[in-house]
C-alpha cells in the first residue's frame, strides 16, 4: 500500500509518499480501507520531534480516519467486511479499570493510533475491534474524519465537562481552530450566547456562519474588556479555550463568578502564570480534558448525520500531498479541518 512514511523528524520534505506494506489483521484486530484521514495540529508537532512522546522510524503518523472495513482477523465478532467505522484515536485495552467504568477515553493502558502505533496517514490501517465506532448511514467518509476529534473533544469540554446549560454565555477561544468552530457549534445548539475570538477579521463572517452571537479580534482588542462590555460586566460562564499561554489568563479575566473554564490544548504557551486569588475570589474552575470517549464521538457524528452539527471542512488534499497540508497548517490561514484522500492521484 502507499502511506506518508516518516524517517526522521523534520520539516515538510520528511513526509514522503511511499510503499509498505499492507497491514494484516491478527486475532481481534480488523483492517480498515482509509477513504479519509484527517490533519491534527498533533500531526506536525509529531512531524517536527515535539510530541512528547518518541516514535520508532520508519513511522506512519494520522490520529483519525473513516472507512470500511477490508478484512477481519480471527475473533473478530462484532464486525464484517464492507462496515462503515471510524477507529478511534484512543487504542484503549477494554480490560483496565476505566476502560470498565466507560472512561476508555482515559485507559491506563491507552496506546494512541499514528502516535504510538501506525496511523491513517494510509491506505490501509490496523486497529482492534473495541477501538471501532460505527458511522451512521449516510455520512460521507470526509465529513466522519473532519467532525470526530474537534466536534467530540468540544462536546465533552462543553456538555460533559462543563456542563453547559441554556442560557448560559461561552467564550470560545480562537474560532478558527477545529475544536474552536466545533465549540461555538455546540454551544448553540445547546443554547448558549456565544462569543468567538480569532485573529483575524477575515475569519468573522465564518465564525457567525456557526452561529457565533459576538466576535473579537484578539489581535487587536482587550479580549476580558470587550466580554465584560458584552455580557454586561458579568463575563462567561464557561470559556472553551485551546491556546493556553496569555490567552489562559485573559479566560480567568473574562470568565464570570462561578465560571467553568475547559482548556483542551495550549500551542499558544504550556507554562502559565496564573492568579490564585483571582481564581479562588471569583470561585472559578479550571478543567482539562480532550480525549472524547466512542460514546461522545457517536453523538456528534449522529448529529452531523441528521444535520444539526456541521463538519468544517477548510480543504481537500490527495494524501500524497501532506506536506502541503502540512504548511497550510502551520500558516494558520484556514478555518476548519484539512482532510486528506490516500486514494486519490
Ligand atoms: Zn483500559
């Protein structure tokens, strides 16, 4: 099969387009035909050493993908070939403590696919059978791939973490982003007013498409003002933030009393300094999360099946052409997710 191979970390000219070979499934495992794969800002950290978490070369890379099934290794009972599934990115044991109580999401045995095993960067991919949600009918595969991580991971910060509630006010930090355009997705769907921020004007219109009720301009204005002047000098009550960094401190600043505030990522700074007082004095809490449960991926998918959430897509890319995925990535001139075809010239 082709695959984008990994050799060594590095900038774009180390994703190269090449032959391996196709994957065969052992005892519980099944083989999908990857007709999506989807660019996680994961992926070029990955792709540049800065993971975290170190790979062994040659490496295939691709953390979600939608497909069917190809071939099915003994055991595997629950699916046949020609089934519509996406894998999911967190290869849990089925067996752990969490696993048992639904938390599969956080296995203590936890592998995670094109990061501590070949990934979907292919066109074939091996996973587990309990690693498997099936796609609705009807759903194209692009749509599967462009929803499942930044649509559930916003979900689970938002309804399960957060616990939103009609009525309520959510700033969503950096709209733009996969899990941002998700957030202020779900948020009114949910019922909230919500407040966007992004960087650039040019991303305003796209974020009100969404459903976003008020924009700002991070770049350009005082992100806590500009909520207090909108919310009435009350704030948000919950703030979904992705970016870390300065952007943290201004959630604390602008959240209300008794704010939640989600964080699901931090390219924009991993060390922050916070005010304790700040977050005692104005009784907010500060959560972590962004590994989304089989359960809470269905949920999305089944609405943007039924047409109530909406995949972002940005673009479309032959997965031979990663790399130049790969750079619009890193020029942060896009807004929802880039997918990617293997089967595609
Ligand atoms: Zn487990």
């Amino acid at each position: 099969m082709k695959a984008i191979v990994l050799r060594e970390y590095g900038a774009f000219d180390t994703l190269l387009w090449e032959d391996v070979s196709t994957p065969v499934p052992d005892f519980g495992e099944v083989v999908i035909r990857v007709r999506a794969t989807g660019l996680n800002h994961c992926d070029t950290d990955l792709r540049r050493g800065l993971f975290g978490l170190a790979q062994t070369f040659p490496h295939v890379m691709g953390v979600d993908a939608a497909g069917t099934i190809e071939a099915v290794g003994p055991g595997v009972t629950e699916y046949k070939p020609g089934d519509r599934v996406a894998p999911h990115f967190v290869l849990s044991c089925g067996t752990c403590r969490n696993c048992l109580r639904g938390l599969e999401n956080i296995c203590l045995n936890a592998g995670l696919l094109g990061i501590t095993t070949w990934g979907s960067y292919a066109q074939f991919v091996k996973v587990r059978q309990n690693n498997l949600i099936r796609l609705p009918d009807g759903l194209p595969f692009d749509e599967a791939v462009a929803a499942q991580v930044p649509l559930a991971t916003a979900w689970e910060a938002l309804i399960e973490v957060g616990k939103l509630r009609a009525g309520e006010t959510v700033l969503v930090n950096a709209a733009g982003s996969g899990v941002g355009s998700a957030g202020i997705q779900i948020a009114k769907l949910a019922g909230a007013r919500v407040i966007a921020t992004t960087g650039q004007d040019s991303k305003f219109a796209a974020a009100r498409a969404l459903g976003a009720d008020e924009v700002i301009n991070y770049s350009t204005a005082n992100v806590p003002d500009a909520v207090m002047a909108l919310t009435g000098g009350l704030g948000a009550d919950i703030v979904l933030d992705m970016v870390g960094g300065d952007r943290l401190k201004d959630s604390i600043a602008a959240a209300a009393l008794g704010g939640r505030i989600v964080s699901v990522g931090a390219h924009g700074g991993e060390h922050v300094d916070i005010d304790m007082i700040e977050l005692f004095r104005k009784h907010i809490s500060l959560h972590g999360c962004g590994r989304s449960t089989r359960a809470m991926v269905g949920e999305v998918l089944g609405l943007v099946a039924a047409g109530k959430l909406k995949a972002v897509i940005h673009k479309h890319f032959p997965l031979s052409q990663a790399a130049a995925a790969h750079e619009l990535m890193e020029s942060r001139a896009f807004f929802g997710r880039m997918v990617m075809d293997p089967w595609q010239a």
